[in-house]
C-alpha cells in the first residue's frame, strides 16, 4: 500500500527541470522517472529491521527452513538455524539505505523490448499513481510514485558462535534428580519439558541434542533432569560392578539385562538414560554394548578429587585405576575440565578444580587459573578457556592477547599477563 500522497507531488516539469540542471538529454534516457516520497513523521518505520545474513542462512530460508531469535531479557539476542548459532549485533551504515517496494532497475525502465528481452516487462506502471505528459519534442515521460518504507542507518550482521549450553546446566541444577523418595522436595514449577528447554537454551536444535548428551539431561515424568551428581555416581557404580558380576567383557554389555538387574533401585527411565549416555554399540558384536572409557574415567575421577582437596599424583593414579573396571585405564587426558596435574612443585599434586563452576567472565577466569597454577601448556588450559573461543577465535589466540607465552626446554607455557 502506497504511503499518503505528500503536499508536493513532483510534475513532469519538475523532472525535466532536474535533467537541464544535470546537463542531461532527456531522449536519452529511459522513458521512466521514478520520483520518491519519503515517510510521514506519524508513520512507524520501527517495524522493519535490516539483517545480513550469510549463504547458509539464506539457504535455510529458501528452503522454507524454521529461523528462531533467542534470548531472555539479560542475554544477548541470537539468531538459530536447524544446526547453527549465530550472534546477532547491531552495526552502523557510512550511508543510509532506502526500503522501497517495487522500485524498478535500470533494465526494467526501459520500454523497449530489445533493451530487455528476458523480463518481459510491461509497459504500464505497476503503480496506480502514473501521470503522463509530453515533454520535449514528442517524447512521453512516464513518472511512477514510490513510497520509501524506511531509512536504515544500522542493520544486524551475524556471526557464528559456539551454542551456549551454560543455562542449560544452571536452569535443570535447581531441580536436579536425588531419586525418587526425594521428589517431594522439588518445585515443580521450576521444571522444563523438552520444548520449553530447547525455546529457552541458545543453540540450535542440532546443537541442543548434543547439549543434552553433554550434560546427560534425561527425561524423567516428561520434565528434563540433571541427575544429582552423587546419585549418578551411585547408580552407575552398580552398572559397572554388574560387569564382573556377570564375568562380561568390556564390549559384552547387555542392555536389557543391565535394566532388569538393577530395577527398584532406581527407576526404569534412569537406569536406561545412563546407559545410553555411557555406552555404545559394540563394534564386534551389535547385539552388545561397551561402556565409555573416557566418561567412566571422567565421573570416577572427579568423585575421588572430591574427596580431598590434593593428592599426591602417584596416590591419585592408584587409587583411580584401582577404582575402574578390568581393562579401562586411567589417562590424565581424562581429567579434561575437572582437575589439573601441577608437576612444576616441588610434590607435583593433582586437585580439583572444575570448569563448569569458574567464572564466565575471562579475564576473571584467567585470574583463578593462573592462581591455582602458574604455568599451562595449551592442552592443559584448553578445557577451561574454550568456552570463551568463536569458529573465528581459538583458544591459542585468546591466550596470546590475554596471556603471556614462555618458552622452557623446547615447552611453550602460558603465564599470567602482569605475573
């Protein structure tokens, strides 16, 4: 819909005014002058917003796929695909840009056929508001009204981002699952279903699929539940000891048998969503499955840095292997994100110290870090500063802007800035 006509409507003597004053021969221009009328002050222009967007994106949106804007009132807006993230952030244009509905390109003011043969355009205005008069020596000058909808100053651009999976361990830790007999405790209005976490989590649905295998997020009653982490522990610890019980091998598991053991323990849906979050087919044999190793490691490791706040490294490795199943095996790789191995001391020790708890401000991290260790090699302080890296920002670059890099016996550490 046209906007209301303006007090001044340009005439055809305007326009041929304009062409003398731009030394500019009307019969050689294309016979259509589009003449422009900019907005009212009572007309909203709020409305309209201008987003670049990229190829896949576009793509996305071609193909009739499903775009979602996220974000709660303290967040950053993001904007998700089917399977990515992308930040969303306002920049500004050196010069302004005009929305206008059916304006016509060079081409396409042309009424000759020659001039534009692959788009067939008619020669009437696609606008009801045409006035037609003579100008010149014969030549019919045709003016078509386009209303300009907005002025833009600022568009959004946007930027692939890593999922932010964080709220998703914060929101369900409020009502994490102790069992059944402690139910009563919960309030319930703090629970999600699996729609209402994926509306609220920022990341797409790909993305919030691998969110909940991160976390281990199990759906108990139709709500999504983190398990307490003692609780979890229990429970698998009865899982793995049905190993031995069952003189099975380690990619001899069996589902069914693992579920029917342990039923009244712990519910059906438990005992299953653990399984599945621990062990996967087997390799050799289909019918079977094989634990893990490196998340039986990972939850069997931090369970006993809980229990004391050091340990002596050859200590902590003993009584960590010895707390495994026959066959897997204890690698300080295992310990990614829940403890860090200090051998610069003079009693190299291993403690706890847990990613998902530091700050989610950098520079405040970088600070608990560097105090708990004075050195770190880049596979050492990968795990607690990934989550700050970008596809277009990795950790080796944050630590080079925001740390200092030393060179000991061919090792490369990162120390602190201003240490």
């Amino acid at each position: 819909m046209d906007a209301p006509r303006s007090k001044y409507e340009r005439t055809p003597e305007d326009v041929a005014s304009m062409l003398t004053y731009a030394k500019l021969e009307a019969p050689k221009l294309t016979p259509i002058t589009q003449t422009l009328y900019y907005p009212d002050s009572d007309i909203n222009m709020g409305d309209y917003k201008l987003l670049e967007l990229n190829e896949e994106v576009l793509t996305q949106i071609q193909q009739g796929q499903t775009l979602s804007f996220k974000g709660g009132l303290s967040e950053k807006i993001v904007l998700c695909t089917d399977n990515r993230t992308y930040d969303v952030k306002e920049a500004e244009i050196s010069n302004s840009l005009l929305l206008i509905p059916n304006l016509k390109m060079a081409q396409q003011t042309s009424t000759s056929p020659l001039k534009s043969p692959r788009n067939n355009m008619s020669n009437k205005s696609l606008d009801s508001s045409v006035e037609e008069e003579d100008i010149g020596s014969g030549n019919t000058r045709v003016l078509e009204r386009r209303p300009v909808l907005k002025i833009f100053h600022e568009y959004f651009e946007c930027r692939e981002i890593k999922p932010r999976f964080r709220k998703m361990n914060d929101l369900l830790q409020l009502t994490r699952y102790f069992g059944p007999e402690n139910e009563y405790c919960i309030d319930k209005s703090l629970l999600f279903t699996y729609q209402q976490l994926l509306d609220t989590i920022q990341c797409s649905r790909a993305e919030f699929a691998n969110g909940l295998k991160e976390y281990r997020v199990i759906e108990v009653d139709g709500r999504m539940r983190i398990l307490d982490y003692e609780y979890e522990y229990r429970i698998l610890s009865l899982m793995l000891a049905l190993i031995s019980e069952n003189s099975w091998k380690l990619d001899e598991i069996d589902r069914d048998e693992t579920v029917s053991a342990l039923n009244g323990i712990a519910p059906d849906c438990i005992i299953e969503g653990l399984f599945d979050s621990y062990a996967t087919k087997a390799s050799e044999n289909p019918d079977k499955y094989q634990y893990q190793e490196d998340m039986v490691c990972h939850i069997i490791a931090q369970y006993i840095l809980q229990q004391g706040s050091k340990f002596h490294v050859g200590d902590f490795m003993t009584s960590w292997q010895e707390a495994l199943p026959e066959g897997m095996i204890a690698n300080e790789k295992y310990l990614r994100g829940i403890g860090i191995i200090d051998k610069g001391s003079n009693q190299p020790c291993v403690r706890a110290l847990s990613e998902i708890n530091l700050s989610t401000k950098l520079m405040d991290r970088l600070k608990v870090l560097f105090k708990a260790k004075e050195r770190w090699t880049l596979e050492e302080i990968e795990p607690y500063i990934e989550y700050f890296a970008t596809p277009q920002l990795s950790v080796s670059t944050l630590m080079s802007k925001y740390a200092r890099a030393i060179t000991d016996n061919g090792i490369r550490f990162y120390v602190g800035k201003h240490g």
